[in-house]
C-alpha cells in the first residue's frame, strides 16, 4: 500500500463527453484520504474549462494531455492502431509507467479492454483476462463474469474467472466466502455444453467454494455471490438485463395512460418506479473491473451518471489497497489447474 | 389436410397434474371444428373421474390408456429406458402410427424432448431439432430457438434453426416476410463467437430476410420475428426471463409495503400490474414447438394454465393444417445449404 495512491480517469470517455466525468470526479473528492490523487487524461483546454466550473484550485486533481479521443462507435482495433495518442491510451501508458495505480474509463468498451490488455499485459497465471459486472438482485449485488471479453472460452478460463471473481467479491464485495456458481443449462453436475461440463469438474476439484450449475432463473435470487460464464452468454445476458428497464417503463406507461384509476395510481407509486429503475440501471453500479490483467482498469458504462463515476474511482482504490492482482497471482499459483492438472 | 384431425394430448403432464390439463382440453373444445377431436392419453380412471366433472358425453374427446407417468423432476433418460408405457411414449406412439396428428404435453421437457425425437425421428434434411419459444416483446410476440434441445451447435444447425423458425414465423405468426436476427455479442457481421461468425456467413447467402446480428438488449424490442441461437444461450435467456417476473413482485412487494401512499398506489394499479405478470408468464403462451421432427410435438410449460394448454392445442392444430414440415423439407432442400454448399 503507497501513501501516494493516483488514479488516472479518462476525462474524455462516456456518452456524454467530459462534463459528467468531471462532475463524478469532483464528487468523489470528499471521499479521497490524504495524499490520493486523480489524474484527468484529456483535451487539457476543455478540461480546464470544465473544471473552472468547479473552481478546484486546491482539489488533489491534475491535468494531463491528450490529443485524441476515440468515439464510441468507432472500431476498437482500428482506433488503437491509428490514433497513439487518445486520452485512454495516454491513461493506459501513464498506468504502465508507475505514474498512476489504477485507470478509470466510461469511453469506448471494446477499446478500453483491448487497450488495456495491449498496454498493461496479463497478469501472471491468467490466460484470459475478464470483464466483471456487478448485477442487481433481489437480494444483494453479485457479480458475473466474463460479460464480454472472450467471445469463445476454454474450461480453464472459466476456472480462472471463477478464482478471480471470488477474490474481487471477497475484497470489494466483502461476502467472507464468496459462493461461485457455473451458469448451465441445468442444476446437475451432467447438464450443459462440452465447455461448462469441463469447467465443472475443475471448479468442483478446486478450493473455491463452487456451489455447482445455475440456471438462468438463479442468476437474480441473491444466492450465489459469483456467476461464472464466457463471455458470448455473460454479454448477452448484460446487455438483456440492460433492456428490462427500457421495456418495464414501455409496459407501464401504455397502460399508465389508459384511465384516470392508473395515472393517479402510477403518481403515488412514483418513487417505487424511481427506485426500481435505479437498482436496475447499471449505469448508476461502479463500473465494471478488467480483472486479470497486471493494473487495475475499470470499465464504466458509456451512459455512466457522475455518481457511477465516483463509484468506479472508488472501486479503483479499493482495489489497488487490497492489492487484489497480487491475491490472485498466489490463488492460481496454488491451485495450479491447468499447469498441475490437480485442483 | 385432413377432414378428421385429431391430436394427443398428453394428461398426466404439468406440475398440476391432469386436472388443469382436461379443463384446457374441455375450454378450447368450441373452437375445434366439425371432425376434429382430441385424445386423452393417461390413466383412464382417474381421467375419466376429472372429465366427468365437465360431462363430456357429447364432446369429441377419446380416451387412451397409459398406465405409468414421468415424474416432472425424474430424468429423461433414465425414464425413457424404464418406463416403457408412460402417457407421453403413448401419445407419440400414436402419432408414429399415424393414429393422431400431433401431440400437446406439459410433461417434463427434456423426456417430452428426447422422447418425440426418439419416437417421430428427425425430419428430411434436418441435422438437430430445435425448440422454438415464444417471447413477449415490446410489440408483437416473436419466437426464439434453439431454447434448449442443443447445448452445443454447429453453424449448420443455426442456419437451419433460421429455417424453420422463419417458416413456423409466417404460418403461427402471420408474419409475412419474418425478419430473422442471430443473437451475438456486437451488430457488426465481424463480432461474435466461432459459431455465429460462420453462422452469420451461411445466413447472409441464404434467401432469409436475415437482419444480422442482435445484441441481448434487441431480444425483446419486437423488431424481429425469429432469433436464432445456440440451446444454450437460448435456455438461459429463456429461464432468465422467467425469473424477471418473481424479482419484479419481490422489488414492488418490498417497497409497496412501505408507507401508505404506496399502499394506495399499489391498489389502483393492481390491474396494470397483473396485466404485465400475464404478458411476462410464459404459461400463459401456448407452448413451445419443437420443430425439425416428422411430426408435431408442442412441449407446454410445467405450470401452464388451462389457457396455455388450450393455446397449445390450437397451435399444434395450426402446425399440422399449414403443412410446416413439408415446407421446411421443400426450404431446405431449395436452398442446399450443408450439402451443396450454396445459399
């Protein structure tokens, strides 16, 4: 643990360019220890602008340059090819060069992954690095891994996802012996393709505490703290639960207007509505984390809210403070599957 | 088409037993015309008890025997080699010998499953059967598949899921031109998995109106007819959505209970509530084809209602007068895809 902790966030990402950043970073300031800092990676003119609003003379932020920024429709492998010099870029390198602990993005997913494994490498152990999402359920937030960065997986990946998502649950999460479970097809050990099949007999001959297949129906009871899956079905599954919100506000509203009962009903249950479409919007959750890869870079959202943001910083820190990748390079050297073959 | 039709259902089926389903049997009756008739299959006693309620005399229903049940919890395999005069082996024995037209269950999916594919065979030209789900969507309901027969597939099996859904789209649905969507991790024709990527190369030569890739978040947009994808993906989807229902009574339960005003909106909004729990509870469609057998076979939900059966019936009715599987057979044969290699 440094006195010094910096974190780099690309003030240039999200749907909403800089202003939203720099908002969520301003917010998050109250929360930061003595001697933390954050490190704003962009068009310097425009940053300072932004930040003029917030007047932050003596706020623990700097600025640092970046000329380019790639847009959210824009080719990741194209984008990191032709522009050298774009804030997550310039964010990444100032990670690999020991200038900052941690990188925050809301820009570009595929590019900040790629980025981020390009310029950071992988973790010592990990085959294939994972995204991380938190999920909202009916009890507490869980995560699911991998939700996008290996479209084809091997069963070894899903062990490893299945060690890193447990350690990340026990250290941010703070669930003292985190429940993993393998997405399938069916409960029994003998249900799902070849992949999951494999997977569950490494996860069942490791130490972690696997708790077996999951169906899609058990995903959002609460009761496993880690959903392992590749990231072709964790993608899908996100970005399926990311539309439940837009569709529930369809449905109400269709039939909110239809007589004078539902209107005066739907104005009551107003706050209920709100808190709903807040426990589901992933937007306002901290971000997703790029476990796996030797630095810590959290992905947020491209319609990320400022407090989304702060979150994301939060998560950050706390990462590099429990020294998360360091608990993960000794978990997969110990259980050694895949060098070994024993669990 | 023939003048008498008839249809198996199978009675003991459901998580109810075969009282919900003689009452979906005796609810559709009115619609059935002249020469159609339904055959019971079950224990005869027992049914002939649930049937007397509804005195029957006058009704085009028939009565077959069947001494043994799968139990909803039993497995397949295990049950399709023992039990040997179960009432689903019955019903398809039935329509194996040409005695009946189609068979309607609600019994355990997998043996229901396993044993129509057993029992009817493969259709000319199809590699893998597929079952094919109704989804409710913001729009028109629409169909995915495979929810559940493949775990694992190969490029071909998608292509011909395409066929037989867009096929089952336009005769069931009414679609005109179905629009068919493979469910993938990026619009783009270049994002995916092994399996989509070639999939999407044999979709786009084929003479579908094929849209290209969806993204988990398209599913339930309603602008598209037929979404093709793995058994895999396609039963988490499926079992996930149903879950979507239970966590949204648990969510407004919760904060409901909270104060008074939420009490009071919660019960001038009891009718918009219960109309979306109907528009989400897959019991309440009629049932999930599968489609790629010599005959037709429509697997009900465990829990359908006496409506969903009712719906199921007159689906199977609708399958075996358009004549679905001598399309798929004429489709698939125009277009060659697998074995002349050509769209």
């Amino acid at each position: 643990m440094k006195g010094k902790l910096k974190i780099a966030v690309d003030a240039m990402g999200g749907d909403q360019g800089p202003s939203v950043v720099v908002e969520g970073v301003v917010e998050v300031i109250p929360r930061l220890n003595q001697g933390e800092e954050l490190v704003l990676v962009g068009d310097s003119e425009r940053l300072k602008r932004e930040i003029g609003v917030f007047s932050t003379n003596f706020l623990p932020i700097s600025l640092v340059h970046a000329s380019q920024v790639i847009q959210m429709d824009e080719s990741p492998i194209t984008a990191l090819r032709k522009k050298k010099n774009t804030s997550i870029a310039v964010a990444l390198s100032l990670h690999r060069q020991g200038r900052v602990d941690a990188v925050v993005s809301a820009g570009n997913t595929g590019a900040v992954m790629a980025s981020s494994v390009w310029t950071l490498k992988r973790l010592e152990g990990v085959d294939r690095p994972a995204i991380a999402s938190f999920f909202p359920t009916e009890k507490e937030p869980i995560i699911v891994l991998d939700v996008g960065a290996n479209a084809d997986c091997k069963p070894l990946n899903l062990y490893q996802f299945a060690v890193m998502g447990s350690i990340y649950a026990r250290s941010i999460l703070g669930r003292r012996n985190p429940r993993v479970g393998l997405l399938s097809i069916g409960e029994e050990s003998s249900k799902g393709n070849e992949l999951t099949l494999e997977a569950h007999r490494l996860l069942g001959r490791s130490s972690l505490n696997f708790i077996g297949n999951l169906e899609g129906k058990d995903i959002l009871t609460g009761d496993v703290d880690v959903v392992v899956c590749d990231g072709f079905v964790g993608n899908v599954i996100l970005k399926f639960t990311e539309s439940i919100e837009r569709i529930l506000t369809t449905h109400f509203n269709k039939h909110l207007r239809s007589n004078l009962r539902s209107k005066l009903g739907a104005l009551l249950l107003k706050p209920v509505f709100e808190n709903f479409r807040k426990d589901f919007d992933y937007a306002e959750y901290g971000g997703a984390p790029l476990l796996g890869i030797d630095g810590v870079s959290i992905i947020c959202h491209g319609k990320s809210s400022p407090k989304a943001i702060s979150n994301a910083i939060l998560v950050a820190r706390r990462m590099v403070k429990e020294g998360i990748n360091e608990m993960i390079k000794q978990r997969l050297k110990e259980n050694g599957i895949g060098k070994r073959g024993n669990g």
